[in-house]
C-alpha cells in the first residue's frame, strides 16, 4: 500500500531514532520503509523464525509475547512504537517474540539489508540504533512484574561498562599482586611448604570470589524507561535492594551531566527533576540518545492525553446535540485477560505469603488496602517480654515444685503477680505494633500511628500529589524476609511506610492507584470543562437556528392638521 510521504515524514520527525537529520537524509531514510496492512489477528513473525525487518507503527496497535520461563509475558504498541530490533544486529538472530496485530494495523517495515545500507550512508544513526538493540536484548532476558500490561519498556541498560572495568580493575591487580607473591614463596622459597601453598589458594579463591562480587554487584544496577515512568533500580549483592521511580507526568525537566572524560567515553548523568526534587540516572552510555528516548516518551504520553481530551469533548458534543457517537475498538480498552499472569512462587515466596496471611500483614476492606509493619518486627518488639514470661514461669513453677531452695511465697508471687505483668507487658507490645497501619484509599495515604492507651496520630495526603515512590531492603535480613521501607515524597514532606512486607509489591499498588487517582481527577476537570463549552456550543447553535424577529411595521405618520 502507499502511504503520502509527508504523513511518513512527520512519523519519522517523531521518533528519537531519527531526529536531528538533514531534510535530505530524512528523505533518503522515508524511501527505504515499505507499508504494509494487517488484519487484526495476524501474525507478522513468531518467536524463533530469522529476523529479516524492523518495524515502525503508523497506525493500530501490535501485541507482542514473549516466553520467559513457563510464563508468557505480553506487551502492547502503539503508533510511533518500533519492533522487531532483533533485525538490527550485525550477526544473524532469531526473534525473541511473536508479533501480531492486535487491531487493524499499518506499519513501515524496514529489510535488514536496507537498514545496512542505511547506516553505511549515515553513520550516525548506528549509535542510536545500537542502543535499542542492546536494550531490547537485555530487556528479553528480564521480567519486571511491576510492569503494566499496558506498560512497555522502552530502555534498559547497565552503567557505563568502563565502570565494570574500574570495579574490577581493583580486585583483579590485589589478587594477581598476592597469587603472584605466594606462588614465589611457595615455589622458590620454600618448595611446596604448607603454610605459603594454603595462602596461595585462599588469595587465588578469595580474590576471584571479590572479583565475581564485583562484577555481579555492577550487573544488579538498571535503569528502565517505559511508556508510564522511569525506574532506576539498584541492588548491592546480599545486602541492600531499592527500586526509585517517577511518572513521566510528574517530569519537570531533564538534562545531561557529564564531565571531560565522560565525553571522551561517551557517558554521563541524566539529571530527571520533578517538583521536589531529582533522580540521578548516572554513568549511562549515550547519554543524549537516552535523553531524546525519554523526551520523545513525555511528548507521546502528552500527546496521549490531548488525544483522548479532544474525542472525550466531541464524544460529549455528539450526545448533547443528539448526534450518533462512534463506538471506540474494542481494543482500545484494557482487559484483565490481557495482563500477563505473576509468576509461580517459590517455596519461600510461598512461606512468606503464608505468613504475611496468618499476622495480617495486608488486608483489603472494599477499596482500602491496610499495610501493618512486618512480623519480623513484632518478633523483635515482643522478644523481652516473651523471654522474660518464660522465666518468670519457669522460675515460678521450679520454686512451687521445690526444686529451688527458695520460699514458696516468691514462686506464688511470681505466678499470681510477675506473670500477669510481663504479660501485660507482652500485650502492650502486641498493640502497639498492631496499631501502626499505613492505608491506601482511591483518593488518600494515611500513616496511622497509635501508643496503646496513647493519642493517635494520622497524616495524610491526595495520592494525586505523589511525586515520587521509592522502596529500599537494607540489609541482609530484610533480603532474606522480603521487607523493607517505601518512601513517598508528597510535595516536601516524605511519608514512609515502615518495615512492610514485599516492598516491592507495594510500591506497585502505590503506583497503580496514583495512577488512577490522576486519572479520575482529569477526567472530573475535563468533564468540567466539556460541560461548560458543551453549554456555550447549544447557546450558539440555537441562537444560529432562531429565526430572527419581523421588522417592525412602518408608521403612517397622522395627516397635518389645517389651520382655520
């Protein structure tokens, strides 16, 4: 099929891939893509066939699944999304996903061999290029559960890997320096002796073992661009794991940091600022190329809302003016079946949801979600006086028995009073973590927190001024029992939902009803404003429809009068 080149042109402009290129070079790129449509329900490749094209939508909507594991992971596109990078490698690939038209659907599909030629006549767009490669390669080997099933990602990437070379650069010189020094020893000096040969091996595994730990430890850092947010997530090995994230709605600004030798190896900071603050997306490879992906990103969601804003206005129109309103494809509704299933728990996932059921640790009462602090913590505050309730008893029940040589007025006084107050004391301890309870409604967060037999204090805030959402396990415990703390930023106060388990989780269903809020209370201010120009539009349309008035009739003036 033929498509006008000015619409392919103005597709191009909007795409990161190809900004910042001459009218002519655009030309030359616009005449290498082919149209192609789609019925809905066909499939353009399936997962393992050879990648022979990359993909650009000009108009419905593409649904890709991929296999991760024994779970099928989907993901949808939308008009100015591209597909089907696996076609950009130098080296032959399979395709990672199959791809088909979720609605009727137009794409520009550009041949390997054609984008080849491409990149020898413009060598600039490789680097650009390169990087979504690279980023989808990754992204097909992970799986985020966090992500929407509307949600896509657009970028994923390590830092720099200079910054690998620097991390391993230290272990690799001290362990080479120390394997080297006891191999002398062991070899020259002292022939095979005990003592240099078991230094030898402890330096040679203690030094790769640091090395391994340093290479793990740079891999476990992302930073991820979707089509709702960015996410920078973080994790040091055994010991500490934090996910930041804010949504492409609250981005003020961004611009990129970077330094002498960042430029001279091609790395930098991407600075994300919102209302309260900023995200450091620091040493990433291609700094400008991310950055034009990120705005490119903010634009369309911009875009997004402008285009569901004019046909939300002349839907209203239509009804108020008795005029048929076209019905929406059906797909441009989300389904739940199209969510991609969690994964199957593990045993200790299983434990741990197990657990979290028995002590409460989230409950939902309609369509409020209560957060209670982890039993972990209930442990700690309850462990004094569960041992003290112990020995009391113990004692008490030793001195009764006549096995301590101590008066049986102490062993009652211990049973009858001690142990009804450490008792107490445990009870206490019980409220008291009880009491603390982090609530999530549509409209609100609130942070209840309540000394037994005390004054409650509460705060709160409209989930729709959240501006950031953060969560970080610590140490190795809350590793190992999956609890940690979330922080909301709330304009400048910082809320933070104490020792909750699976932080993750939580920061997803923040995320979710932020999400929901925002969009319930646009949708309340457009309808607003639909209202009243819906008002202005009738006020037009019947004073343009009423006839306007006769003209008055003309007046015979009365005869003059004759004098005499």
């Amino acid at each position: 099929m033929e498509i006008p080149q000015e619409q392919v042109l103005a597709l191009l402009q909007q795409c990161h891939l190809f900004r910042n290129l001459s009218e002519e070079q655009r030309l030359s790129v616009a005449a290498r893509w082919q149209a192609l449509f789609y019925e809905e329900g066909l499939t353009l490749y399936e997962a393992g066939q050879d990648a022979t094209a990359f993909f650009l939508i000009f108009s419905g909507r593409v649904r890709l699944s991929h296999r991760h594991g024994d779970r099928e992971e989907i993901t949808y596109l939308e008009e100015g999304d591209y597909f089907g990078e696996e076609a950009l490698s130098p080296t032959p690939l399979a395709r990672r996903a199959t791809a088909s038209a979720a609605a009727p659907l137009i794409v520009l599909r550009l041949e390997a061999t054609d984008y080849q030629a491409l990149v020898r006549e413009i060598p600039h767009l490789a680097p650009t290029f390169r990087l979504i490669l690279n980023s989808y390669l990754l992204a097909s080997r992970m799986s985020f559960h966090w992500r929407g099933p509307r949600e896509a990602v657009r970028y994923l990437a390590r830092r720099h890997p200079f910054f690998l070379f620097l991390r391993a650069a230290l272990p690799a010189l001290v362990t080479t320096a120390l394997v080297s020094l006891f191999a002398f020893l062991t070899i020259v000096v002292w022939h095979g002796a005990f003592l240099p040969t078991l230094l030898l091996v402890l330096s040679l595994v203690g030094g790769l073992g640091w090395l391994a730990w340093s290479v793990i430890d740079w891999s476990n850092d992302y930073v991820v661009i979707t089509n709702r947010r960015v996410v920078l997530l973080e994790r040091i090995l055994l010991l500490y794991e934090s996910r930041q994230e804010v949504p492409l709605e609250a981005i003020l600004a961004d611009e990129v940091q970077t330094d002498q030798i960042g430029r001279f190896i091609n790395y930098g900071n991407l600075i994300v600022r919102t209302y309260t603050g900023q995200i450091i997306l620091d040493r990433l490879a291609e700094p400008q190329r991310v950055l034009a992906l990120l705005d490119e990103q903010r634009e369309r969601a911009r875009r997004g809302r402008r285009r569901a804003q004019r046909e939300a206005i002349e839907a209203t129109i239509r009804s108020r003016l008795g005029l048929p309103t076209p019905t929406p494809p059906a797909e441009s509704v989300p389904t739940p079946a199209e969510e991609s299933p969690p994964p199957p728990p593990t045993s200790g996932q299983r434990l741990g949801k197990t657990l979290a059921r028995l002590f409460m640790l989230r409950q939902e009462e309609g369509d409020t979600i209560i957060y209670r602090t982890h039993w972990a913590i209930l442990l700690a505050k309850t462990a004094l006086p569960t041992l003290c309730l112990l020995l009391d008893l113990a004692l008490a029940l030793l001195i009764l028995s006549q096995r301590l040589p101590l008066p049986q007025r102490l062993g009652w006084v211990l049973l009858l009073i001690g142990l009804p107050a450490l008792w107490l004391w445990w009870l206490y301890q019980y409220v008291d973590w009880r009491n603390d309870r982090y609530i999530i409604t549509p409209e609100m967060i609130i942070d209840v927190y309540k000394k037994p037999l005390g004054v409650e204090e509460k705060r709160s805030a409209p989930l729709r001024n959240i501006q950031t959402i953060e969560y970080a396990r610590k140490t190795l415990i809350h590793l190992l029992l999956n609890f940690g703390t979330v922080y909301i930023r709330v304009g400048d106060t910082q809320f933070t939902f104490d020792n909750v388990y699976n932080p993750s989780e939580v920061q997803r269903e923040l995320f979710q009803h932020l999400v929901a809020a925002r969009q319930r209370e646009e949708q309340r201010a457009e309808q607003a404003q639909r209202e009243q120009l819906v008002e202005w539009i009738e006020l037009y349309h019947r004073v343009t429809n009423t006839p306007p008035p006769p003209p008055p009739a003309a007046q015979t003036p009365p005869p003059a009068s004759e004098s005499g």
